[in-house]
C-alpha cells in the first residue's frame, strides 16, 4: 500500500520532486494571494459595526488556521521519523518550524491589532490567547532543539519528541472558544452548516486562505529543498548539482 | 512491520495517550479556574457544577450582554451604568433574568452596543435598590462572530451607532487624570 511513496525516501528522488512542484506552488499563490487580497481589501464590503477594521480578519484568520494546520503536519512528519526513523521526515519538520513560529506571530500581531481598537485592549490572558501564544513557545522550542545538537539524527529525536507532547495544545487552542468563556469570539468560518458570514465576505476569504495555503507550501517546499542539500552535501549527487551550477 | 519499528511505534503512541490524559485530567481539575469571567446568573446563584459564588469586595471580571434600555450616561461626565444579563442563545431579555449592574467611569470601547456582549473588571459590590454591581475600572467588548456588511444589518434592524461624546464630557475627563 506504502509502495509509491518508498522512492521519495531517496532525498535525491525528493529533491527533483520539490524542483518539480516549485513553479506550481509559486504560480498558484501568486494568482489566489492577488485576486483574495485585493478582494478582500479593496472591494469587500465593511462590517456593519467594525467598518474597515474586519479586514484583518483575511489575514488574521488563515494564518492562525495554518499555524495549527503546520504544527499537525510537522507532529505526522515527526512521528514518523520518531517511529520508521526516515531522515527526510526530520528534514520536512526542520523545515516546517520557523514557517509555523512566522504564521503564529503574525496570527498574534494581527489579532493585538484588532483587538486594541474592538475589545478595548491589545492583549488579555484568556483561554485562546494564551493557548496560542504557548503554541509559539512550542514553535521556537522545536527551532532551538533542531539548532542544539551537531548531530541531526539527534536534534531530529529530540525536536520530535517535544513535537509530538505539543500535539495536545492544538485541540485546546481550536476548542477553547467552545470549553470555557473567553473574550475571543467563537470560530466564523469553520463552523459546521453555514458560515456567521455574508457571502460577498466569505468568498474573498476563501481565496485568500486557499493562496495563503499555497504560499506555506512553497516557503515549507524552498526550505525543505535547502535542507535535504545542506544534510546531504557530501553524496556525490550534490556534489554533481554543484558543479553542474557553476559550469 | 518488524518488531523494532512495533516496539518504537508502541512506546511513541503510549507517550501521546500520557500525555493526552494528563492534560485532559489537568484541563478538567482547572476547568473552573481557566474560565475568563463569571455570568451574572453564576455571581447571584453561584456555578453550576460547584456553586462557587464570588463574595463581595473580591476582584472578579463579569461577562454577559447589555439590556437595552438599562444604559445610563452622566452628560457631565464620562460616568456611565448599565446592567448585564447572561448570554444565551436565542436573544431575549426578560425582567427576571439574574442582572449585574455595572458602574464605570471612562470611554467605552468602540464596539459597546446595547444588546452587545461584554467584559468588565472590576469589584463586587452590593448597592441596596439594584443589588448585586460591578465598579468596574475596565470595560471590554466582545465581538460575536457574526459579520455583514452595513445594508444587511439595517434591514436585519440591527442598531450599530458606537456612542459618541461632549465636549463636556470629554473636559470632565481631562480634569480628572491631571
């Protein structure tokens, strides 16, 4: 059943397949990001009590829902390094961390932003707040450890295993608006049956997370390409690539 | 699957279950203590699983949604009263509702309605003719997570003018923070 994936756990195999997906990634969130974007900022219509402020939401909202969406690919990716002990997947994880700690902050920023003018105050220590400023602090551990050691195999263990015991503030930062009462207002979007949006709202919204989507992929597939030649520079393949380049 | 790859596979997946029950054991113990306010049901009945009930002169934040018509403004000053009620679903307000009066001195934030949920810090007090009340040094808006544009919302007949000041009221403010 696994069969077809065996060959990418050849990082020469992997490494042609991120040169491959590339121009795709990039030409798909140029085009999402630029039509959301100026959807959303331009042409949306204002909320009838935020007015023009609600439009931080459009990037407020994919990049926290990515910030978890990261940390969940990066606990797979670590778990399988942890279980079948494939390198590539320590790689993918290297890669996907600084991504993840980028999006948590910008989730964080935006949200203080918003929050000073609508709420009243940049920050309060409430359920989801804090769960996802801890989410950061996890982001920045798993960066540190990968950094700690000289050996990689090593780091990759150990920023795994903190991975892996992360896990467990994810579905408390997704359900913390619905556990306990909180001043952040419960999810619009992901809810189950209708959205507590108006459609001429929603759709730029989708645009711009199917592109903030993408463009994750494209920094995570950039970043992974430069890991598996920075872990690999001694195979004699690199060393072709190199002189291939400089000739 | 060899037996090395089970044996790690079993002592990874028995880690992830410790660690998933510790913290849903440690979730649950703090439950009570993670909430960000109380309702105005929970300060004059107590909480439903504990009935723990806040005492007068304990710092405590309150949530709950402004009933309309209970929201009164000093036009000397920025001092203002209103009463909360509990945020339930669906909306409507009724006398014997368990309401919080909540008295404040400052500038609401943008987002204060009535009808509006909200958040204020302050201490417990009890004043004999309203009863239970707030002297809140804070007050918070909490947005709901409904959003639509302006036309919508008039012919919902949803209210959305925020309160707008004197410069009276706004001088009396000056004169109080020099």
């Amino acid at each position: 059943m696994w069969k077809w994936l065996h060959p990418y756990a050849n990082p020469e195999v992997s490494y042609h397949l991120t040169n491959r997906l590339l121009p795709w990634l990039s030409a798909f969130s140029a085009i999402f990001l630029s039509i959301g974007l100026v959807w959303a900022l331009l042409f949306a219509p204002a909320d009838y009590q935020q007015g023009h402020s609600f439009r931080i939401f459009y990037i407020h909202v994919p990049a926290a829902s990515l910030s978890m969406g990261i940390y969940v690919s990066m606990a797979i990716a670590a778990f399988s390094s942890l279980v079948w002990q494939l390198k590539l997947a320590d790689a993918s994880a290297a890669a996907m961390a600084p991504v993840g700690a980028a999006f948590t902050a910008i989730a964080l920023i935006t949200g203080a932003a918003w929050g000073k003018p609508m709420w009243g105050t940049w920050w309060i220590w409430d359920a989801r707040l804090t769960s996802e400023l801890i989410l950061l602090f996890l982001y920045l551990g798993v960066i540190a450890l990968h950094n700690a050691f000289e050996d990689k195999n090593l780091a990759g263990k150990a920023a795994g295993i903190l991975t892996l015991v992360g896990v467990v503030n994810i579905p408390i930062i997704k359900y913390s608006v619905e556990w306990w009462n909180t001043l952040h207002q419960g999810s619009t979007v992901s809810k189950l049956g209708k959205p507590s949006m108006s459609l001429d709202m929603l759709w730029p919204f989708i645009f711009c997370f199917i592109g903030f989507s993408f463009l994750v992929a494209l920094i995570i597939c950039l970043r992974f390409r430069n890991e598996i030649l920075a872990r690999n520079s001694i195979r004699p393949w690199v060393r072709e690539l190199v002189k291939k380049h400089n000739s | 699957m060899n037996p090395r790859r089970k044996k790690r596979l079993a002592i990874v997946g028995s880690i992830l279950i410790g660690i998933g029950a510790v913290a849903g054991l440690v979730l649950y113990a703090l439950s009570q203590n993670i909430d960000l306010f109380f309702t105005p049901s929970e300060i004059t009945q107590g909480k439903k699983e504990t009935g723990l009930k806040p005492s007068l002169g304990q710092r405590i934040r309150i949530g709950g949604l402004v009933v309309p018509g209970t929201v009164k403004r000093d036009p000397e000053s920025l001092k203002v009263s209103f009463k909360l009620s509990d945020m339930t679903m669906p909306i409507v307000f009724k006398d014997s509702d368990p309401m919080v009066t909540v008295y404040y001195e400052g500038i609401l934030p943008d987002l204060f309605r009535e009808g509006q949920g909200i958040v204020a810090n302050g201490t417990l007090a009890e004043h004999p003719p309203t009863g239970l009340s707030i002297e809140a040094s804070e007050v918070l808006a909490k947005h709901d997570e409904n959003y639509m544009p302006a036309e919508l919302a008039e012919a919902a007949g949803q209210k959305h003018d925020k309160a707008t000041y004197s410069e009276k009221q706004l001088e009396s403010k000056k004169a109080n923070s020099y």
